[in-house]
C-alpha cells in the first residue's frame, strides 16, 4: 500500500506525547508488565556475547507488536500479553530486515567513530578507570578533546538518519505491507519533513532521560531511563504515524 506524508505544525510534536499518554492510561499495569517482561528478555540477551545482536535484529518485530497493542487500546479492545508476537506472524521477515539495516548501521557508526577517535577515547576510558584526577590525567583529557569531539560529531551525523529510518518503518511495514527498503525511505522523508514537531518530541523525551541519567547510572543501565519511558514512547510513535501517514488515494 502507497502512502502519503502530511506535514504538521510543531505542536504536533507534543500531541504525539499526550495521545500516547491517552493511550497508556487506558491499561496501565498491562503495559508497564510488557515493557517489564521486553527488558528482562533483552538483558538476558545483551549478557551473552555475540546473542545480544539478536536484541537488535528482532526489535521491530516487537515494536510492531506493541503498536498492535495501542491500536487495539484505542479500537476499545484489551492489551494482551500476546501482542507481543504480533510481528512474528505478520510480515516478519521485513521487520527482521529492518533490525538487520538498524544493526548494520549501528556498527558503520561505531565503526566511523573509533578510526576517527580511537586513540583519544581509548585515553578517555583509561583516565576515567584510573580514577582521581591527575596533572598528567587532566594534560591527557585536554589533549584528547578534540578528537572525542569529532568522533561524537560523527556518531551524531550518522546515527540520527538512521534513526529517522528506523523510526516508523516497522509499523509501515506491518499495517501497511510495504516493503522494508521503502518503509525506510518513507519513514526518513516523513522524520525530514517534519523535523519541527520532531524537535518538539525529541526535547519532550530528552529532558526526563537526563533526569534519569543518575538513576541509569547507578544500575549500570545507560538505557534505563529510555526503558521507563517507554510505555509511554510506544504509543506515542504509534499516534506519530497515525498523524504523519495517510494511504495514497490510489491505494484506498
């Protein structure tokens, strides 16, 4: 099915976050129990060495599963424990497609940032674990400034399109049966569009992840704060699409 992008005003941004509100308030203790449950299986996962990319690559599946389960919310219908497998029975190849550009994108990014600033976040790590500061330490810091900057310029220039991609793409691909490479495409130009609302949102977000950060800290978790947000950031991406995806008069 084609898709149409509308393009909204940058309010937008915060009614994706009210209406995803509206969403979570309908079933709350449902929805913290499935968050629960998707981050003890992804630690389980990640603490298994080279089993942890699984996490990446069927992320989508149970994204998509999830948005299933607000639209179901917002249809009048209960948020079972079963919609977590939503995006195993329904176009699951495409979403595990879409895990396997996030993974891969992921490392190239990863990848960029360590030739650039390798030596220098090297440096960083051993000053941080050596723990007190030092003269030689703090030459040490200074001098390898510059380079920890660039790197994280980089991170930040790549990781940001890619998420972009990735944002709506499982829930193109699952409502819509599109196909994984055009749900990418799609799902970037709609982010690009509308990049205002988009500020909104990600400042909505950003501003308690910080405010959670000591928290994530101190569990060693440094998604944490992401993790208690997000029955809250799942139906709100799904009221996101809802708003900026509209099918192509073609499709109807």
């Amino acid at each position: 099915m084609s898709m149409n992008i509308r393009m909204v005003d940058a309010s937008h941004g915060w009614r994706w976050i009210a209406a995803g509100f509206l969403i979570f308030r309908r079933n709350p203790p449902r929805w913290l129990l499935v968050i629960a449950l998707l981050f003890i299986g992804s630690r389980v996962l990640l603490a298994i060495p080279l089993v942890g990319m699984i996490a990446v690559l069927i992320a989508p599946n149970f994204l998509a599963g999830l948005a299933h389960g607000a639209q179901a919310l917002e249809q009048g219908m209960p948020l079972r424990l079963g919609y977590l497998a939503s995006g195993f029975l329904r176009n699951a190849a495409g979403l595990v497609t879409i895990g396997g550009v996030s993974l891969v994108g992921q490392f190239l990014t990863l990848m960029a940032m360590v030739l650039i600033g390798g030596e220098a976040i090297g440096t960083v790590a051993k000053t941080m674990a050596a723990g007190g500061a030092t003269p030689e330490t703090i030459l040490a810091m200074r001098a390898a400034a510059p380079s920890m900057m660039l790197a994280l310029l980089a991170g930040f220039l790549l990781s940001v399109p890619l998420m972009m991609a990735v944002w709506f793409a499982p829930l193109l691909v699952f409502f819509n049966d599109m196909k994984p490479v055009p749900a990418l495409m799609l799902s970037l130009w709609a982010c690009l569009r509308n990049i205002r609302p988009f500020l909104v949102y990600g400042m909505a977000v950003l501003v308690p992840v910080v405010i959670l950060m000591p928290l994530s800290l101190a569990a060693r978790q440094p998604d944490l704060g992401l993790w208690l947000l997000a029955p809250l950031l799942v139906p709100s991406i799904y009221a996101g699409y809802k708003d900026l995806f509209i099918p192509a008069p073609d499709s109807q």
